[in-house]
C-alpha cells in the first residue's frame, strides 16, 4: 500500500559479475530480498550519477511517508529509494505537477539487468522527454539482480501509484512495458492490476515457470477487462522458448478477446507484426521476429533495434540483437503503442 513504510537512501549501482548460469536463472527468482534497510544507506552522490541526477534530500526522523519517498518533483533525472527498492524515474521538462498532466510508462528490466542497462536498450527516458511521458524504471535488489513476484510486485505498484498522484500524471495514460523478468512482471501486472493501466506492451516472456508467473489467459487466472497489449517474442529465444510458451501465450490471449486478425502490419523474411481486433473492439498485436544476439547464451532473447553496447555501468554484456539489418526498434514501438492507446 502507499501508506506504507518508505524509507530513503542512495545506492550505486551494484557491479555485476560475468553471468555464467544465465539461462538456468532466468526463469528463476530470487528467493529473498537482499535489499538493505535505509538505516546503514548513505546519502551520497554516486561518482558514476547519470548528468543532471539528484540525490533526495536528508529525510528526518518523522519523514518516512511518501512526500520524503519522492521528496524533489522537478524535471530531470531523479534515483528514489521506496521502501528498499531503487527507482530511476525521469520527469519531462512539461511534465512537472505546474505543467501539463503528462502520462507515464513503467519500464522494467530482466534477470542480472538494471535500470540504466533496461533504458540502454529502450531509450525509454529520451522517448518520455519526447512525447510527454515521465518514464519510471525500478532496479531488483541482490548482486545478479533478480524480481520475486511475492516480494516485489506489490511493491513497484505501490511506487507506481504513489508517482501518479506526486507528480500529477494523467491516470488514463499510464502504461508498462518489461523485457525477460520485466516482461514476466508486466503479464502479472495486467492481470493483478488491470484498472492501473491503459496498455501494457510485454516482451521475452510467457507463461509460468517456477515461481515466475506470469498472466496465462486461462480460467481465472484474465484481466479485469480487455486492455490493448502489445506482445513481441523472438523465435529464436534461448531462455524463454518461443515454441510451446510465446505461441501458447499468444493463443490463449486471442481467444479470451475473441479476436481475429485485423491487419498484418509488416511482414518480411525476419519478422511478422500482426494485429488482432476482438468482438468489442479490443486491440492485441503480436510481433514475432528471428533476430538473434552474438551472446550464445541468449541467442533471440534481445532487444530489437538497440544499440547499447553493453560493458557500462555494472553491465555484463549487451542484450541487443545483433543483425546488421532490423526492421523495427522495440522502444520506439511500445511507445508509438501506448500513444495510440490511452485509456478511453
């Protein structure tokens, strides 16, 4: 819940080791919260602090609520610290709570990721300051940083609505997209939050494993109403198969929206973009794509069109897909989504 206990620090970003068990983790989380209590957390600014990032003032002994959680609501880059769990959260230059009412996407990275390496590959904060968007992207605590649904969910939703009101955001514009893990969060979040969003636009994840869940589409287990989303897999995936998880996820979604295809919005020889329109008009779109990242160990597990180099700030490598030709960049997309899909 908001009211909950907010505590406030700084953090650096934690160094990653090089990740050897990769694709034996990533459908696998964390067991316990390895976040730190504010108590022994300094408030000092990281030597590597993206430009223009501030630190959140000194929070007294009786500042705990939510106005010390997100204490400066001044445009720019800000790192809050909620209730154990980092946020990088941009706010557009238009988008302060005296300017205009802008709306807002949830961008949440996968296993051994971070906020700075989930933006490296989304673009998500120069998209935001573009179109009027503020941009919000927590970090998983532990050293291979990693989400445990029943510790963490609740959690970022909490963060979440607490910046709607904070910083005046436009209810009927608020978005999430997440890739691996991310995209896991992003299907559960569909389904245990569905009146928090207007779309959601999950990729690299399907279905349930382990204790990593995701939103099947199946018996109960459906969103309170049919929100538009937006669903990218790559066929060659070496952590999330795209045969019997990506394409049963897609199935079970069309049929509980009753949907049939209303348009293939682009076809070539490396991927198929297709949109299905349900009965009352409820909007899913599937795009599949054969890209595929020099790392063996993910193979199609990447992000179209990125161009993060990897190797910075805490980065083991780069989750970009590595074709010489792309036909779409994944940030761009989402985004174009959820500027056409507000919530009516």
């Amino acid at each position: 819940m908001v009211g909950a206990r907010y505590m406030l620090r700084r953090m650096t970003t934690p160094r990653i080791a090089v990740i050897s068990a990769l694709a034996a983790l990533v459908l696998v989380a964390c067991s316990d919260d390895s976040s730190t209590s504010g108590a022994d957390a300094g408030d000092a600014r990281p030597a590597d602090a993206a430009p223009g990032e501030t630190a959140p003032g000194e929070a007294g002994a009786g500042d705990t609520g939510p106005a010390a959680c997100i204490d400066d609501t001044s445009a720019g880059h800000h790192q809050y610290i909620c209730d154990g769990l980092k946020f990088d959260v941009h706010i557009p230059a238009a988008c302060t709570p005296s300017g205009a009412s802008c709306g807002l996407v949830l961008d949440v990275h996968g296993l051994s990721m971070n906020a700075q390496m989930e933006d490296a590959n989304t673009n998500m904060r120069a998209l935001g300051e573009k179109h009027g968007y503020v941009v919000v992207q927590p970090t998983a605590p532990g050293v291979l940083p990693s989400w445990d649904p029943k510790l963490h969910d609740e959690r970022v939703h909490d963060f979440l609505t607490l910046a709607i009101t904070r910083l005046g955001v436009d209810t009927k514009r608020v978005h999430m997209t997440g890739f691996s893990q991310g995209g896991y969060m992003s299907w559960r979040f569909i389904c245990k939050f569905t009146d928090t969003f207007a779309s959601v636009a999950p990729a690299a994840a399907c279905g349930s494993a382990a204790i990593v869940s995701g939103c099947t589409f199946n018996g109960n287990d459906v969103p309170k109403r049919k929100l538009p989303i937006l669903f990218m897999h790559g066929t060659k995936d070496a952590l999330v198969p795209f045969n019997g998880c990506a394409d049963t996820q897609r199935d079970a979604v069309i049929a509980h929206y009753n949907a049939k295809v209303d348009k293939v919005i682009a076809d070539d020889a490396t991927h198929v973009w297709t949109r299905y329109v349900g009965a009352g008009g409820e909007r899913f779109e599937f795009i599949q794509h054969d890209y595929a990242s020099n790392q063996a160990l993910i193979v199609g597990h990447c992000f179209p069109g990125s161009t993060d180099p990897g190797g910075a700030k805490g980065q083991a490598f780069s989750f970009k897909c590595d074709d010489a030709s792309q036909a779409f960049v994944w940030g761009e997309v989402a985004m174009q989504f959820f500027i056409e899909t507000p919530r009516p």
